[in-house]
C-alpha cells in the first residue's frame, strides 16, 4: 500500500473517530482502499474445509460454479474481483454473512 493511500485511510479513521465521516463512510473507504488479500489454493480449500462445506454448497454461497471453485482448489484458476472479497468477508465473518 502507498504512503499517500496510507495516510488518506488514517485521515478518514480519525474523521471517523471525530464524528465528522459515519462507520458506513470509513469502511467503504478502506473497501476502495485496501486491496483484498490473495488466496493461494491450499488456503481455499482450507477455507471451504473450516466451514465443512462441499465444493458445490461452498460455489453456492459463492454464486459461482463447481467448476471454478474446483480450480481454484486446484491451483488451475485464481479468484479476482468479487470473489476475492467475498472470501475475505467468509475469512473475517463466516459463511452465515452471506445468508
């Protein structure tokens, strides 16, 4: 991360923090701002596997196919996009986020 895109994100938390931006603002922000993590395929089929979930109901919560999911597992596809947050929401908050 860039030191100007650093020091904007510790600007708008203090703005936060002071009343003058909502919770909502800030974390659109660091949404815009922060890049999401990568996922190697170990750590997706790690992922999946902490919830106990199949490939399928793990590509359902996922709107993606079985397919996809599978190479990712595989190493054969990488998630980009919205799929990556997705799964740093499911990392951070659990699958039931989605429901």
């Amino acid at each position: 991360m860039s030191r100007l895109i650093k020091e904007a994100l510790e600007t708008v938390r203090d703005l936060q923090e002071v009343g003058v931006v909502s919770k909502q603002t800030l974390r659109d922000f660091e949404a815009l701002a922060v890049p999401p993590p990568t996922y190697s395929a170990a750590a997706i089929r790690h992922l999946r596997e902490n919830f106990h979930v199949s490939q399928a109901v793990f590509a359902a919560y996922l709107n993606a196919s079985v397919s996809t999911v599978q190479k990712w597992e595989n190493g054969e596809k990488k998630p980009s996009g919205a799929a990556l947050r997705l799964l740093s929401v499911i990392e951070r908050k659990g699958l039931e986020v989605l429901v």
